[in-house]
C-alpha cells in the first residue's frame, strides 16, 4: 500500500527520481539462515575469525556475543583490544578476515538451504515481487542496498534469483576504505 501511496506522490508531484535504500540481510536475503553445509554469515564469521586470530580469539569471541550488527572492521578492533594480533595494522587484519569470510560465503551462493530445496541465500518473502515491482514500473526509481556486507555477494545473490541488481550499492567495501573507515556506533 505504502508503495503505491508513493508511486502516486510521485505522479502528483512531478518529482524527477525516487531514491529507495534497504539493507540486504534479513531485509532482501536471509544470509544469516545455514545452508545445506551448515554454513550461513554467523558461521563465516566463526571461521574467519579461528582462521585470522586462532582458536583463543574464536573462544573470546564467541563469549562476547559473536557478531552482533557490527562491521568486520569492528570485530577485528574488538579482538585486538582483548590482546590478538594487537599489534598488527587493523586494516590489514580487516581485509584478511573479509578475505578468509568471503572465500567461504561466495562458494555457497546457490547452494540448497538447510532442510529445503530453494537455494542459498533465501530472499525474504515477497522482496523478490516487490523489487521486481519498483524496477520495471517505468517510474523514476533509483534502487540502494545499503549493508555492512560484501558487493560481489550480494550481486551475486541477485544474479541468482534472477533479480535486476541495485542502481547504488553501498557495503563495508566502500566504507572501510575511507580515512578514518566509515563504522556505524555499537549498539551498547
């Protein structure tokens, strides 16, 4: 409803372009649900971190609640506060956990979701009609996925479910390379 109270705000108004923005996991795909293997972003996570930092990260990290919505570049300040690799450049150690994440989830793009027949990782219920909705309406939408994720897994993910990707792809890619990082506040 809200969509086509937009679509006609638009009409009426005469504005030039829309810009929608929405974040990815648990918004557009449920990244976060496993896979046949197992293996979902908190698992990646799990693995990047035992992989970069070792089993005494992996253990600390787990204690302290795991992920929690925050940016890899935040993971890595956090375990490096606790004494892991302290002394390391954090953008270096950023980008080898991205890596060591990344080389995981992009291999499990398409894969079976655990206990189901549809592929890794699901959209959301109804994002693939509403998307396909506000791209071929012929008005003047601008798509935006904003997310702390990764654009090639993203894109991927579209490109699996056979979706038109975003117009503006805005990730953790971009932020991290700015000077200071972009990161959004902890929640605590």
């Amino acid at each position: 409803v809200r969509v086509r109270q937009s679509v006609a705000l638009v009409e009426e108004t005469g504005m030039q372009e829309v810009f929608f923005a929405t974040d990815y996991d648990g918004t557009i795909a449920m990244s976060s649900e496993k896979n046949a293997k197992g293996i979902g972003v908190p698992e990646a996570y799990e693995f990047a971190v035992l992989e970069v930092f070792g089993r005494g990260a992996l253990a600390a990290y787990r204690n302290a609640g795991r992920l929690r919505n925050r940016s890899p570049r935040a993971v890595v300040v956090e375990l490096q506060g606790w004494g892991f690799r302290a002394q390391e450049s954090t953008d270096s150690l950023t980008e080898e956990l991205v890596l060591a994440k990344m080389k995981l989830l992009t291999e499990e793009v398409g894969k079976p979701v655990l206990g189901s027949d549809e592929l890794w990782p699901r959209f959301t219920p109804g994002f693939k009609e509403f998307w396909n909705f506000l791209t071929a309406s012929g008005l003047p939408i601008r798509t935006c996925v904003l997310s702390s994720g990764h654009g090639p897994f993203i894109l991927k993910s579209f490109e699996l479910h056979g979706v038109k990707p975003p117009d503006v792809l805005v990730t953790d890619d971009e932020t991290r390379v700015c000077k200071p990082p972009l990161t959004k506040p902890d929640r605590e």
